[in-house]
C-alpha cells in the first residue's frame, strides 16, 4: 500500500521520478526503488513526502485512506 500510495500522489502531482528524486535530493533510482518497494523510505523522507503532497504520513503508510 505504501509503495502504491508514494506512486499515485506523485502521479497525481504530474511529476516524473526523476523531478520528485530532486526534490527529495535522491538519485531516480533510489527513488524507483522507494516506489517498488525495494528499499525502505527513511522517516525524514517520508516526512518530506508528506509535506511536498499536502498529506499525512498516515495515509502514506497505509494506516489512513483519507488524504
């Protein structure tokens, strides 16, 4: 669910991987593998992703549907 959620927002925010790597100051690849769940999201990036989206860390997590 995590990885779905991290993809879909960032979808939604019409972004690439690569603009949303730069962002979170990551390569594209370390991001791809956040999205496929491949390595694990550090908190303090995850923590960032939820402010650049405007949502909870709870949503992102797949604790909460309510973004």
């Amino acid at each position: 669910m995590l990885y779905q959620h991290i993809r879909d927002l960032r979808e939604d925010a019409d972004l690439s991987q690569a603009q949303m790597a730069k962002i979170l100051n990551c390569s594209q690849q370390v991001y791809s593998n956040y999205e496929l769940g491949q390595r694990d999201i550090p908190t303090a990036v995850l923590i960032e992703l939820a402010k650049f989206h405007d949502t909870t860390t709870d949503y992102i997590l797949g604790i909460t549907d309510k973004r």
